[in-house]
C-alpha cells in the first residue's frame, strides 16, 4: 500500500498576476457590500416619506441610481470570475501558504531583537504589507487570544540599523502547573510561524529563540510553519488537505466522483436544511461541538472563544450549520483570508453519521466557498493515511506537508501536548464517558493550556 506524498510547495514569488486578480476582486466585493448598504437606507427612509413630496422624488432618483450601480458592478464582478485566471506558470495552483523564495538571503547588517510594545503598529504594518502572510500572524489574532485564554504575546523581528523590518516572529506564552511553562508561534490553528522572505534571517530567528527558550526558562518553543528546512528538530505527521475550487457550480459538480456526489446526496431523504450566519448560530454549533469534542476524549474550548472571532471586525469567520427534524446535527466554523478558506473547527454529532449529514454539510460549504470567490477549500489538519485524511481526500484535497519545529533549551526531545501521547490515554477513555454538560463546565480551563 502506498502512501500519497505531500504536494510540493511553490515560491511565494509566483503567481503575482493572480494575487492581483484576487485583489481586484476583494475590492469589487467590497464596493458591492457598500452599495448594498447604501439602498438599504434608501429603502429604509421609504417608510417615512410622502409618496407626493420631493422627498420622495428625490428618494426614487437615488434608489436608481444605486440600483443601476449595482446591477452594472455585478455584471463586472460576474465577468471577472468567469475570465480564466492569468497566471505565470501551472505551479501557483498551489494554496497561498507563506513560503520563502528559493536561496533568498539579505546580504545587509541586521540584528534580532524583542519588539517593543509600544513598537507594536510596526509589526503590524509589516504582516500587513508582506504578501501570503497568515492571518494569524496580525496583532488582533493575538489580541483574541489573550482575551479568550489570558496568554501574552511577545514579537521578535529581524531588524536593519535603520529600523526596517526584514522578519519576525510571535511567541504566545503558556504557564499552568499541568503543563509547565513554553511558547507557541502559532497556537490553536495549524500554521503561521515564522514570516520573512529571507533564508538568513529566519534562521537568525530560530536561533535566537533558542535563546529566549533558555532565558524565560521555557520546556521548549513549538514553531508552526509550511516551510520546510528552517530548523533541525521538526515534525511532519500533520498535513494540511487543500482543494482547488473551480469558477462554478457546475464545474464544482462535475469535478466530485460519483460516489462522492451519491454519498452527499443520499442524506437528502432526511429533508436537511442548512444555514450560514454568525452569532445567531452559536448555541446550534457548540451544542455540536461541544458533544463531539466528548465523544472524541478531548476538551472542549470555551463558548466565549468563538463568540470572540465572530465578533471581531474585519474577520471573514462564518459559521455553518445543518439540522434534521429542527436539531442541530453537523456544524462547521468557517474562516476566510485572501483567496482561501479554511474549515479550522467542525463536528458531527454521532447519531447522524449514519444519515450523511456530514458528507451533505461539506458539500454545501464546498458550494458556499465558490459563490463567495475563493480559490480554495483548506479541509484543515489531519494525520496522513488516518480516517480524516481519506474523508477529505475523496473531496479530491492534495495534502500539504505541515513543519512544526521544537526548540529545546538543551537540544531534547519536548513534550508531546497532544492526544497521541500514550500518557493520555487513560484520561481520553475517562473524558468519553463524561457527560457533556459537565464537560463543558471542566474542559475549558484545560483545554486553554494545550495548543
């Protein structure tokens, strides 16, 4: 039997010309909102105006205007979607993960230090203005974890003489009597790291955090990435299983196999419904959650930490959920940044995996994906050749190989703060037989020590 190896991954030098497109269209689609916006008002200062007053007269004119506007940009942005993206060469199809560019290196003086936080912007307009950087990498991400879970967040840059920024990276800060004292760049999510387009510099940045590791006397620092090669001590068991998404629907349907398509269809028998939202959506999706996170032995996170993304502005986090007879049953968190979007967190509840309601969600999302504009669907992390794995594979996702590195004060082995350490085992089999309003009254304050 052999194992399918990872897709290999792409300079982030490549595909500009699609980036632009993308770009071109994320500002078309905010101009549509705005529009939108826009005739609401007018429609909604209707109600109070006097069908014979200029009032009115004036308020026919604008809604025409706006209408007009609106159809005349969606006819633009249906056009630009169907244009055949322009592309340098076939290996952009890769995902938008941050990659450095073959055998880049800065040949100029710099130095590795603690940002300051007062210095704090800085670093912000650097992940703002540096192309493919994750989204967990700017400062209102880790704002949100601090005010979810209390943990701090320290940057450390790469810096020349005059103050210019060539890298960094930030290190969020975990200390409970459980699980001792230790950083990760980046925690919760499957990627982010270390971000700067040189060789030299990241490596300076690995180095010096051995240090830091020593000084704050840290277990170790766990460093989540996509780049392989930056450091010795790494793990590559997880990858990340990303989807192309075609312009339509039709395209969509007819690139899925055939038992995949019979499979999602065949839990339409149980007359499903599905809604996309946000915070009206919460308690539906955590009931979800929250049981499968039992059945799985595993803590569940906080409700207020996804009230929290929700709720942040300018994050395109959406949640999915899909019920039968009025019962929430399947339920995803949806997170969208540049032109892909990820499925961080998901869960279906065991009594209806026999109807396929989570073959039937996934292909809504898939649908909900490609009405928004994204180029890809990232089904999130899985362990290669496990259940989850081939669940997405079937979707036609490719892996990308995940390279999360340790740095030990003393070069030793870290702890491993996960689900397949064996000294967990006894505590997993104990977890699936708690009930689950007790689960969620004792899993969060564990749950916000682990990464």
């Amino acid at each position: 039997m052999t194992t399918e190896q990872p897709v290999k991954q792409t300079s982030i030098l490549k595909g500009a010309s699609s980036v632009s497109h993308e770009s071109e269209l994320d500002a078309l689609k905010k101009q549509f909102k705005s529009l939108k916006a826009q005739k609401a008002e007018v429609a909604r200062q209707f109600k109070t105006a006097d069908p014979d007053s200029e009032e009115h007269s004036c308020l026919v004119e604008k809604m025409q205007a706006v209408s007009g506007k609106l159809k005349s940009l969606e006819a633009h942005i249906k056009s630009l979607r169907s244009k055949p993206r322009v592309v340098e060469d076939d290996q952009y199809k890769a995902p938008p993960f941050f990659l450095l560019a073959d055998q880049s290196h800065y040949s100029g003086e710099f130095s590795i230090r603690e940002l300051p936080a007062a210095n704090w912007p800085e670093w912000e307009a650097y992940v703002a203005t540096t192309p493919r950087a994750p989204l967990y990498l700017q400062r209102r991400w880790s704002d949100l974890v601090r005010r979810s879970f209390g943990h701090p967040t320290r940057v450390w840059v790469g810096m020349t003489p005059d103050g210019e920024i060539l890298g960094g990276v930030p290190l969020t800060f975990f200390q409970s009597r459980l699980f001792g004292r230790f950083a990760v760049a980046t925690p919760y999510v499957n990627y982010g790291g270390v971000l700067t387009p040189y060789w030299n510099v990241a490596r300076a940045l690995f180095e010096r955090l051995q240090t830091v590791a020593m000084q704050e006397n840290l277990s170790h620092i766990e460093v989540r990435s996509m780049q392989p090669g930056l450091w010795p001590n790494s793990s590559e068991k997880k990858v990340s299983m990303v989807l192309p998404l075609p312009r339509t629907h039709e395209q969509l349907e007819d690139g899925l196999t055939a038992k995949v398509r019979a499979q999602s269809k065949k839990a339409e028998e149980h007359h499903p419904t599905v809604a996309f939202g946000g915070l009206e959506l919460l308690d539906d999706f955590y009931r979800v959650f929250a049981r499968n996170m039992r059945d799985l032995g595993t803590p569940v996170y906080a409700k207020s930490w996804f009230a929290n993304v929700l709720s942040e502005p300018g994050l395109a986090a959406t949640l999915v959920v899909v019920k039968v007879r009025e019962r929430a049953v399947s339920a995803g968190f949806l997170l969208g940044h540049g032109p892909m979007l990820e499925i961080p967190w998901a869960s279906t509840i065991k009594p209806a995996n026999a109807l396929n309601t989570n073959m039937w969600m996934y292909r809504k999302i898939l649908d909900y994906a490609v009405s928004e504009g994204y180029e890809f669907f990232d089904f999130g992390r899985s362990t290669r050749g496990a259940g989850t794995y081939h669940f997405k594979k079937q979707w036609g996702a490719k892996p990308y190989e995940h390279h999360w590195y340790y740095i030990t004060p003393d070069h030793s082995k870290p702890p491993e703060l996960n689900p397949d350490n064996p000294k967990f085992r006894l505590m997993i089999a104990l977890w699936k037989r708690m009930p689950v309003w007790l689960s969620r009254l004792v899993g969060p304050p564990i749950v916000k020590h682990l990464p």
